[in-house]
C-alpha cells in the first residue's frame, strides 16, 4: 500500500487501511473506479495564505484560495487518499519511482528546475529555458512534470550534472527522469539535487500525487 510504505519508510504513526486517509465508508472506491491506486502527498493539506504576496498567486489569489479550499473539502468528504507529511523523504520517493508501473505528478518551481535566467552552453536547454514559463518576473513558477523514474546510466548522468555548476557537484550516482509538458523532449534528465530544490521551493508545498498502476 503507498501510504503504509510512506508511513513506514520516514516512521510516522498514522491509522491507515487500504491506502486511504481513513477506512472506507463513503461511496469512492478506487478499486472499483481505476486500474490504478494514488495517494496526493502535501505539508499542507489546504490554502497557505502567506502565498498571497508571491507574485505567481498574486492577481488571483483569493479566488483560487476559494477554489483550492472547496476541492480539498470535497476530497475529504469523498475520504479520497491524502497524507499530510512534514517531510517525504526523495530516499522513499526514489524507491517508488524506481517500481514498474509507479510515476509521481510532482509541483515544482519552475524558474528553479530550468534555471531561468541563468546562460547555459546548450543551445537547446537556453531555448528551452526561455520558453518554460512567462513568469520572467515572478519570484516562483508553479509547473507540473511527470517523474517516470530514475536513470544510473552514466551519459544522462553526466547530461544532467552538466546544466549548471550546481548540478555539477550532485554526488548521487542517479538522476531524476521527468516528462515535462512544457517542453518538446520526450523526456528529461535532472539532477537529483535540482529536482529536490525545485520540488521543495516555497509556493510549492512539496505537493505531489503518487500513482500506481495495477497488473493482472
């Protein structure tokens, strides 16, 4: 179960049955209605208001606090799977991952997972890196990306430890593999210690949906 795995890997102590944030007594079954399970990780399950002076929030805050607040009210009225965390651990996130048939929808600043602003040597990432966001001014960029897995292949390896100085001095001998809809390449490779900056970036809230298809 993904929410026994989580609990059990940065031991907390939480009730939990069936991958849910409570038994099942309402009419959402994920058995019934999905091939596959998911569990929507977060260090707050709702609206930080503080993020009313970020920039990227700003115009229309209040409505999307509205909007955010009324989805989660109904997530927990329909007992959906949510697990509030302190901290998930990439370790744990990794080991997911790294499972057949196991990706994450991750939240993430996007000025810091391109390195916006920053001159690269590679024409196609400087390319890439100005078209990303439209958030040029904003001091974050909340963006979606698919992490499909992880690679140890030495050439994305080097790929991605080659996107800045920074990622130059990542010492793990992984790196994170993305599908990032803003951009034209079927996948990515990141630094391991890029994607976690990225991940953990106020604005964020490390919010990420953790899905895991079902094989017959």
């Amino acid at each position: 179960m993904l929410k026994q795995k989580i609990i059990h890997e940065d031991s907390f102590q939480i009730d939990f049955q069936s991958g849910l944030s409570k038994p099942p007594d309402g009419p959402f079954q994920p058995s019934i209605y999905t091939t596959a399970s998911f569990l929507f990780c977060s260090t707050k399950l709702g609206v930080d208001k503080s993020y009313n002076g970020l920039g990227y929030y700003r115009d229309a805050f209040e409505h999307d606090a509205y909007r955010v607040e009324q989805l989660f009210a109904l997530a927990f009225e329909e007992n959906m799977p949510l697990l509030q965390v302190s901290h998930l651990s990439l370790k744990v996130l990794v080991d997911f991952v790294s499972r057949k048939g196991c990706v994450a929808i991750v939240l993430v600043d996007n000025r810091v997972l391109m390195n916006l602003g920053a001159i690269n040597k590679d024409p196609e990432k400087s390319e890439q890196v100005e078209d990303a966001t439209t958030q040029s001014n904003s001091s974050y960029s909340g963006h979606y990306v698919v992490l499909c897995g992880i690679s140890y292949d030495c050439n994305n390896l080097n790929y991605a430890k080659s996107f800045s100085l920074e990622d130059s001095f990542d010492d793990n001998d992984f790196c994170m593999v993305i599908k990032n809809p803003g951009s034209w390449k079927d996948q990515e490779f990141v630094t391991a210690w890029r994607f976690e900056e990225a991940w953990r970036s106020c604005g964020t809230d490390e919010d990420i949906i953790i899905i895991n298809r079902h094989y017959s």
